[in-house]
C-alpha cells in the first residue's frame, strides 16, 4: 500500500508520505500553523522509523524488516505519547495544578471544562482506535503482499529454470543436428 514505486521497500519519500497524513491530523484544529513544523515533524518521525527498523543500515525499510519489528517486543503497541508526557510531571504535579486551575472557575466553568474534557477524551479514543483498525488493515495488506511477492519469486525462479532446460534442449539438438552433418 505505501511502497508507492513497488519495489519491496519504503525508502525516505514513501516514510514521509505515510507521516504526513498523519501530522495533518495531528495539527488539524490548531488554527495558523507553521508548514516547516509540520515538515519537521514529518523528518522527526521518518529518523526515527528508520532508527528503529532499519537493521542493516541502509536507509529504507525492507518488508522483512518491518515485519520483524512489527513482531518483536519493541514494537509499542500503546500510546507513545503516554509515555513522553509522564515523564514531565509526576501525578502529584498535576493534581497540583488541576486544584489551583479549579480554584479559579466558578460551578458552570467547571461543568464546561469537564465536558470538554470528555470530548477531547472520546476524540483521541476516536482517533487511536482509527490508528489501531488501520494498523490491523496495514498489516493484513503487508502479509498478503508478503505472499504475493514470494509467489512472484517462486514464479520467477520457475521462469529462470524452464529457460535454462529450452537452452539446455536447444544445445542438445544443435549438438545433435551438427554430428549428424559431419560423418
């Protein structure tokens, strides 16, 4: 699906394609935002994909690696920015600051703030399970692309094989029409 020139491999472009649909999303709302942030975020994301996946270094993603990785236990199936945003605060931080931003609402800020707070919330539930039901198609489609390309091998090395024995007949029956031609 993202080997956009159908050669077995996403290389820098095909990353970035792929990111970039998602960084869209992930900007989307924000009002005026600065394309070369988004471009960077696009780069980040692709130095990072090739980082993680590219085991023999040689700057695209094979399918076999991806696959390997999409099976290893570093694969992270949760959110990543779980993760980076628990690190900034501890609880006893935020629950700090919650209680002095509550502070200074009156009962109906409250009530819209928490309702926000829900619709924010079923967005992003929202949206990861988007990323999780497209992550399963993504990954149905690289396994039956998988098979395609090893039939396509197998067929290929058929096609090498079957050329190979014309040749061999082909030689044979020269060999043959030439002894029968010097007596």
């Amino acid at each position: 699906m993202h080997d956009m020139n159908n050669d077995g491999e996403w290389d820098d472009f095909e990353l970035e394609a792929i990111f970039e649909k998602e960084v869209d999303e992930l900007f989307e709302g924000l009002g005026d935002v600065d394309e070369e942030e988004k471009d960077e975020e696009v780069s980040r994301m692709r130095e990072h994909v090739i980082e993680h996946i590219d085991k023999d270094e040689d700057g695209v993603i094979q399918l076999k690696e991806f696959v390997d990785y999409a099976n290893s236990q570093d694969f992270d199936h949760e959110d990543p920015w779980d993760a980076a945003f628990a690190a900034e605060f501890s609880d006893d931080d935020l629950d700090f600051q919650l209680d002095n931003f509550e502070k200074t609402l009156d009962e109906s800020e409250k009530l819209d703030v928490k309702a926000q707070a829900e619709i924010e919330k079923q967005k992003r539930l929202e949206t990861i399970k988007k990323y999780e039901d497209e992550s399963k198609i993504n990954m149905a489609m690289l396994k039956e692309h998988s098979e395609k390309l090893k039939e396509a091998l197998l067929n290929a090395n058929k096609a090498k094989d079957l050329e190979k024995a014309k040749k061999l007949v082909a030689d044979s029956q020269a060999g043959d029409q030439g002894q029968k031609a010097t007596p």
